[in-house]
C-alpha cells in the first residue's frame, strides 16, 4: 500500500516530522491525510486495496475524490463491494479517478457507469472554453442528480469548465 503519507503514519493518525513538514508546506492536504489513513484502515482487511497506489485526494463538499493508479480503478470497477467498503468508511460518496488520465479519462472515471460518447473543446469568444461532454445511461434519474457535483468536481480538480449532454439510451 502507498499512500501520500508514511504507512506508519497512516496507521497511527500521527504525522512524523517529515509528513508534518509537507503539510506545512502544501504538498499534502488534510484530504491527502484523510484519504491515507481510511484507505489504509481498508487495505487491512483487503489484500487488493493492500495493492494500491494513493497519489492523492481532494473533497468537494461532502464528496471524497481518490486520485490511484489506473490498475486500481480497474479493480474496484469490478468489485462493487469493495467500492460499497470505502463509502462506508468515508462516510460519504467516493469518487475514483485515475492519476494518469487526459481530461477525456478523468469525465469518464467520474461519470462511470454511464458512458460518455464524445468530449469536446469548445471556446468561447473571450478566450474561456468550455468542455461539453455527451453522456448516456439507462439510470437517466441517478445521473441528473450527479451531473452538478461531476461539474463541481471537474472544476476544482482540473479546472476544467463542464457542459453535460445527456442521451437517452
């Protein structure tokens, strides 16, 4: 397990001097902090998530957001569960995105399950732009009541400006 912070910080919940120092200096977050020692309160009871890489994590209102390797996602995508573990232990909606992703990956890890037909650019005269992304699901329902914090999200984790679609199916 890797995480942001020493394991044996993790484990206790006390920073070293070391982990204290990048805190101080804003290399790590309290989410950061956070993250690591639930993620690792899990990974004991769970050989998979003891695999895991946890480059960092944000939260946006009540929202968790756990930035890990792509292999990482790609087992709690498959294990809904383990996905059902870590909202209990965060007491709150999780949210998994893979470091590694373009901004194309990093919409469609936060809309999954629903698929994402197309991403594009588009700029405005003033210079902004704006992303719209198209998206269609069968749970129509569930995904309008998301649509506004994955826009809250996509702004304060990548700064990106999103515009959502949605298709029926």
């Amino acid at each position: 397990m890797k995480t942001p912070i020493c394991t044996f910080d993790a484990k206790t919940g006390i920073l070293c001097a070391k982990c204290e120092t990048k805190l101080r200096l804003g290399h790590l977050t309290h989410a950061d902090i956070e993250g690591a020692m639930k993620i690792t309160k899990i990974a004991e009871h769970n050989q998979d998530v003891n695999k895991f890489t946890m480059i960092s994590a944000a939260k946006v209102d009540d929202d968790f957001i756990l930035i890990l390797r792509g292999s990482d996602i790609i087992v709690l995508r498959t294990n809904t569960s383990l996905s059902k573990k870590f909202e209990d232990e965060f007491q709150s909606k999780v949210w998994f995105v893979e470091a590694e992703a373009t901004d194309r990956m990093f919409i469609e890890n936060l809309f999954f399950p629903a698929k994402v037909l197309t991403v594009n650019l588009i700029w405005l005269p003033d210079g902004n732009k704006l992303t719209k992304a198209i998206v269609t699901d069968g749970n129509h329902s569930e995904l309008e009541s998301n649509v506004e914090k994955i826009k809250k999200i996509a702004k304060e984790i990548r700064n990106i400006e999103l515009l959502v679609e949605l298709q029926q199916k």
